[in-house]
C-alpha cells in the first residue's frame, strides 16, 4: 500500500519538479537550506527544494530500501565490519557484561570486605610456625559486616558500584535495542553486498564502501543523489570531523600553566597574550561530545539555529555537566584506578619491562588523525609507527642516567643471581628471614629492579641519527610542524614529541587526574571559550546535498581552505586554511585508501600538482647525477645503475643490495629532510616563493592559476634531454615500482584524469586507468589544456 501511495505522490509532482542551477553547497547556516532528505520522509521526497533523484526523468521505477537514518545505518555498517560478523558481537557484548559484573565484585570485595589492617599482620607458613601460632586462615580477613563503620571512603566506594552496575545496566539493555538493527546490517552485508560473515574477516573496508556505491545502480539508498565513497565517510565521520578540525585550528587550546596534567604542544593564539596548550582528555572529550556534538544536529543532520545563536545555553549546560563531575569525580576515579591494576598488574609481574613502555596520548590522537580516516585505518597508522617513535626517542641518550641504571642493573641483578643458585643448592635456604622478608621474597624484587634498570641503559650500539629517525616518523604520522623542521635534534622537539608519546603509566595517571582538572576546565575555562566553539562551527560547516551539514575542512574544498604551499591549486586566507596542511594530507590520504573514488577538478589539479612535483624531482637528480658523473657517451648504458645509486640501500639477495624504497619514491638526497611528499613539496615552493618575491608585482594578481614551473630549473631543459632520449620511461617505472608499501600512494600509479564510467571490478581497474605508456602526459595535459577558472 505504501509503495502505491508513493508512486502516485512521485507521478504527481514529476510534473511541478523545479531544477536548482546554484551550487549544491550552502555556507549559510542561519538562512533557510533544504532539509536533508532520507527515504522513511516520503512528504519530502519530491519538493521544489530538492533535485530529481536518479533514474525518474528516464521513466524508471524507484527502487529504495527504507533506511530511516542514514546516519546511524552507515554507523553501524562500520561497526560490524570492525566487530567482524554477528557472533563475535554478540561474544563481545557477553564478554563486557562480565568485565562489569568482575569489575563491581572486584572493587566491592577489595575495598568493603577485605580488613586491610588484618591482612597486613597475618602470619601463615614457616613465619607463623616460629612465632608458635595457629596456621593462618585468610578467611579472618573478611569483614562480617563491611558497611560498619559507614566511612566517607566506603560511601565513594558504594558510589562508584552504583555508577558502574548502571554502566552495565545502559550496555545490557542497548545491547537488545541495537539487535535488530544489527540483524539489518547483517543481512545488507548477506542480501546486498553478497559479504558473508566469514568473508567480513578478511575483506577490506575500501572493497565494503566501493560494493555499497555500486548498489546504487539497483538500489536507492538516498533519494536525493547516488552517494560516494566521500559522502558515506563522510557521513560517518561527521562529529568526529568537527573536533580533528577544532584541535587542527586550536580552537581547544587553553592559557594556564604547562605543569598542569595532560597539557599538549603550544599553539599561537590571537586572543589570549600568554601561551595557549592543546588539551583533550579522554574526560573531557567524552563532555564535549555529550555537550556538542550530540546537541548540535537536528533530525535533518543540519546545524540547529538555536544552537548556534545561544552561546548562554552551551555555557550553562558546561557548567552543569562540571559541576555534576566536581560532586562525582571521587567515585569515577576508582573505575580506572582498580581497572588500570587489573589490566596491567599481571603484565608488569611477568614483564617488568613493561613499566617503560609508550603510547600515543588521548590528545596525539586528534591531533595526528586525518579528516576522513576511520579509526581502524588511523589505529593501524599509528601502530606501524611506534617502533620508530621509540627509536627517535631513544636518539636522545641521558649519560647520567645510563651510568646510574648501569651500576643498579648490575648490583641488583647480581644479588638476584645469588639468590638463584642459594635456592638451586637449596629450596629451604630462601624461606630464611632477613630484616623480616624471606629471601624469595628480595629474589622478585632485585629481579624487577635489574629488568627497569637495564631499560633505562641506552643501547651501546645505537646509531645517533634523530634527523633520519624522525623522517621515519614523519612518513606515517604525517605531523611536521613548521618548528620542528631542521630540529629534529633539539631538546624543544624531543618535548613536544615525548608530550604526544608518552610512557604508558604516564598516560594512565594523567588520566585519572583528568577526572578531577575537566569539572575545572567545564566550570571556569572552556565557557569562555564558547563563542569560539560556535563560530568555528558556523564559519567551518558545510551543506551537502544527500550528506547535510557537514566540517567544510573535511569535504576538501580548496576554494575555502586550499593552501598552495602545500600543493593546493587554490590559495585561500591564512585564518580559514587546515593548519599544517592537514586537509591536502587528508585528501592524498583518502585518495590512496579509497582508490576508486574521483575527486572534484580542483582535487584533480592538487593531485596533478605532487604527480608532476614528484616526476620533475626525480627526473632533475636523475640527471644532474648523469653529469657530474662525467661518463659521456657511456652514460646512456649506465643510466639505470646512477638512478638506483640515488636511492636509500640496505640488503639485496644478489649482490647484497636492495632498494629501499621510500613514499612516493623520494631520493636519499632528500628522505631525511623531507620524508613526506608533501613537506617536501612545502620546503620548495617555499624555496622559490622567497627567490622570486622580488617579481611578484609582474605577475598577474587576478588569476589565480598557479606557475606551471615552480621548481628550481635542471641544468638541462626537460625538452634537451628527451631529445638526447637518455630519459628511460623503464627508469622511471622503477622509481616508483615500491610505492605501494606508501600509505599515500596508490593514484600515483596511473594518474590520467580521464573520466571513466564505474565498472563492477572497480578495484583494478579506477577512474584513472590508462596505459602507462602516455599517463605522465595524460596527466596534466587532459586538465592543464581545458582548465577555467572564474
């Protein structure tokens, strides 16, 4: 009956549809824009606002599955694909609701039931024998009435069960709402997609995101357009998008002193005359999301108008949830104190090492996560990265220190060594007392005290190089602050680095003193802070047709926000650029994940920018090592042989050389000063913008086209040199035969921006598929020879 209905309503209208010449994108947010459109809002579906959905100007029958909010469809078709099929939710929801149920036992029996006083004086074993006593009974310890006397203590304890039985309650009963609609996304992965829970194992998020674009040929799943790659994500990541550009632009940066827990890098601010730090809290983030992110948004997924012009109401609201937190931080705090002891005390004990260990703080999250980047894609970035982050800080050796740990290593790891054979030759002799501690008792600790020290001792072979350890990095986290260029060494970057990866105990602690700094951060700071919040909001949102309001940073829009320092083909104003470049790295990022998606011209242009920057920088130390080799004629057989020479070596199975390939095939000249395409894109453009400064007043200040040339010029001009064919297209293959293992790669294997249709293999065969022959050429003719600009 339903379908019949909306067939007459769309049979109806057709003929009032009305076509929207104007853009699709509206930066207004206070004036009327078209509400979002989804397919359960059939009074909607075709109203003079919207445009015609694909397929009915050609007589074609609609074909939609009622989705009735896409929002959270898309949502949780990323959660099942990370939770890896529907039996390991549900194990995992069994196993959550017993780590909650173990976490309520654990606290009340440690800190009500047990009599600690007691405990500490019992005496069982050898001990109690020699004091002529009864053997121990550890049930003497149990109090037959823990809530007397009722203590401020056991009250926060009591507290904090109650808070976390209602955690547990909230997850069991979300656990049944959301099962049905699990059930949903499991059969849209069976029936749809054609994704087996078996096959969810293995197969890629990219390969799940390009079968839900190609659904859309058969089945509509938003009337208003055919959604992306780009608009799913998008879609997705829509809070997160907001705060990555809130911490990018320093809009959570605070002034007070850097002593305080938690604090991050400094950032320049114009309205406060002291220093302003980055700090976001697992706390404090948790707050503002509930506070924002959650409050925002309408049904309609645009910005709510009354949001934004009631800063008053934001306030009070910070203010309510801070001082609900003041009166609740004492029973919060002991959920991650008894947590972090369950987690990691058995660790510690097997593993004393362990106590050194590091891991990216809460804040390091959002600084180096990329718009766009889910979270298993931005776990696994930083994942392959922490063993070069360990290596850089370990660049920076304390003498002192390596000579103290070294004698305490040694002193006590001897005595533990003694202690060892006294207990081969006998089991008895370590029951001995001494100083009222038996002897096995100093074996665990002079044991536990050799393994830290001896991680402390800097490594004799380790091979000083923070210029080259920092380039490693750099490739995966993609942050080089401008500060830290040509610093690597300094103590200032060292600092800043440590700040973001910290010492795992160091994390845990500043954690749980957050509970106690975010009611003072919500009460007396970030109020102050709240017109801030909304004007980022407003000035940096977006509507989308089919998406709605979206962060303006994270739809890669280089007419708002390009910077062609690094790359953009646009150049946009200082106060609305991505900081550091993030939103160009987002894109080249996105790009090489998503690979079948096609960005917009102005994407195109930034793209054609690195691939002919990347091209011409090979090609001009190709051959300025040609000629100061001085072969002459022989030059033309060796060519092969000086390329490889120029680039990073370690082992290789013939004659003990292979090439180590970096990203997007930088040369060994360059890897350490820019390991990162786009930093080293910056650093030139920079380079040439200083030595032509004196001849910006002859160029042409009204278009806004980039130089085609912007690059330090060869010795020999590019047209010489593929007349003399020493230029080997093979040459060039091979420089960029390894750039695969690049997380920012994958466009730069064939990059003709030659439109093409979306084939159902997709996958090998993209939207810029040509043969390799002609792709450089292709590249930035088919743009460079057809560009307009306004």
């Amino acid at each position: 009956m339903m379908s019949i209905l909306l067939k007459g309503t769309i049979i109806q209208k057709l003929s009032k549809w009305s076509w929207r010449s104007e853009s699709a994108l509206s930066t207004n947010l206070l004036a009327e824009i078209p509400p979002e459109i989804e397919l359960s809002d059939y009074q909607r579906l075709l109203s003079s606002d919207c445009e015609s959905p694909t397929g009915l100007i050609h007589g074609e029958d609609l074909k939609a599955e009622l989705i009735l909010d896409l929002d959270i469809f898309f949502e949780r078709l990323y959660e099942y694909f990370c939770a890896k099929g529907l039996r390991c939710i549900i194990t995992k929801w069994i196993i959550e609701i017993l780590n909650v149920i173990f976490m309520v036992c654990a606290i009340g029996f440690f800190f009500l039931f047990v009599d600690w006083g007691a405990l500490s004086h019992l005496k069982c074993g050898v001990e109690a024998l020699e004091l002529g006593e009864k053997p121990c009974d550890p049930m003497k310890v149990i109090k037959n009435d823990p809530l007397v006397p009722f203590t401020f203590v056991k009250m926060i304890t009591i507290g904090s069960m109650a808070i976390l039985t209602t955690y547990g309650i909230i997850i069991f009963m979300k656990f049944f709402v959301k099962l049905r609609s699990t059930i949903s996304v499991r059969d849209f992965y069976y029936n749809s997609l054609k994704v087996t829970d078996l096959e969810i194992q293995t197969i890629s998020w990219p390969k799940v995101v390009e079968k839900v674009v190609l659904l859309q040929k058969s089945q509509q799943l938003c009337v208003v357009k055919d959604l992306s790659e780009h608009d799913i994500i998008m879609r997705i990541m829509r809070k997160e998008n907001y705060l990555i550009g809130m911490v990018n632009k320093g809009i959570i940066a605070f002034p007070f002193p850097c002593w305080l827990p938690g604090v991050g890098p400094t950032v320049s601010s114009r309205i406060h005359a002291r220093k302003s730090y980055l700090m976001l809290p697992k706390t404090l983030e948790w707050t503002l999301n509930w506070c924002i992110f959650q409050s925002m948004f309408d049904s309609k997924f645009c910005v709510r108008k009354d949001f934004l012009t009631s800063p008053s109401i934001l306030k009070k609201r910070l203010v309510f949830l801070g001082i609900a937190m003041f009166f609740l931080s004492p029973c919060l705090v002991i959920f991650p104190l008894v947590y972090m002891f369950l987690r990691h005390a058995e660790e510690f004990y097997n593993h004393p090492s362990t106590a050194s260990s590091r891991r990216w703080s809460n804040l390091s999250r959002w600084i180096l996560r990329e718009y766009n980047e889910v979270e298993h894609f931005f776990r696994h970035r930083m994942n392959n990265c922490t063993v070069q982050s360990v290596n850089y800080l370990k660049q920076f050796p304390t003498p002192l220190i390596s000579i103290i740990a070294k004698f305490i290593s040694f002193v006590s790891g001897g005595l533990a060594g003694i202690l060892l054979i006294l207990g081969v030759l006998g089991e008895s002799i370590l029951e001995g007392h001494v100083f009222g501690r038996n002897l096995f008792w100093y074996t665990v600790v002079f044991g536990t005290i050799a393994a830290v020290s001896r991680k402390v001792v800097a490594d004799e072979l380790q091979v000083i190089d923070p210029e080259g350890a920092m380039s490693l990095v750099v490739q995966q986290t993609h942050y080089m602050p401008k500060r830290w260029r040509g610093k690597e060494s300094s103590e200032l970057v060292r600092k800043e680095f440590e700040m973001l990866f910290q010492y795992t105990i160091t994390v845990l602690l500043e954690e749980m003193a957050s509970i106690f700094v975010t009611p003072y951060l919500l009460i007396f700071v970030i109020p102050k802070r709240a017109n801030d919040i909304l004007r980022f909001i407003s000035e940096f949102t977006v509507y989308v047709d089919g998406v709605g309001d979206v962060c303006s940073l994270s739809l890669f829009d280089f007419r708002r926000h390009g910077n062609r320092n690094y790359g953009s083909p646009l150049d946009a104003a200082r106060d609305v650029r991505s900081s550091q470049g993030k939103m160009e790295k987002s894109l080249l990022s996105f790009q090489s994940t998503y690979t079948s998606w096609e960005p917009n011209p102005d994407g195109k242009r930034f793209l054609c920018n690195l691939q002919r920057f990347k091209e011409k920088q090979i090609r001009k130390y190709t051959f300025q090592a040609m000629e100061d080799s001085q072969l002459g004629s022989s030059m033309r057989r060796q060519s092969s042989n000086i390329f490889h020479q120029l680039l990073p070596r370690d082992i290789h199975p013939g004659n003990g050389i292979i090439y180590n390939y970096s990203p997007f095939g930088l040369l060994d000249t360059d890897q350490r000063a820019y390991p990162y395409i786009l930093d080293w894109y910056y650093t030139c453009y920079s380079e040439h913008s200083d030595r032509e400064a004196g001849l910006s007043s002859h160029h042409d200040e009204t278009s806004p086209e980039p130089r085609d040339d912007i690059w330090p010029p060869l010795s020999k001009s590019l047209t010489e040199i593929e007349e003399e064919q020493i230029w080997d297209f093979n040459l060039f293959e091979r420089a960029r035969s390894h750039l695969e293992a690049s997380t920012s790669s994958a466009f730069f294997q064939r990059a003709a921006f030659k439109g093409q249709g979306r084939e159902q293999n997709s996958t090998s065969r993209h939207w810029w598929a040509q043969p390799a022959q002609r792709w450089g050429a292709e590249l930035c003719t088919s743009y460079w020879s057809t560009r307009q600009l306004p």
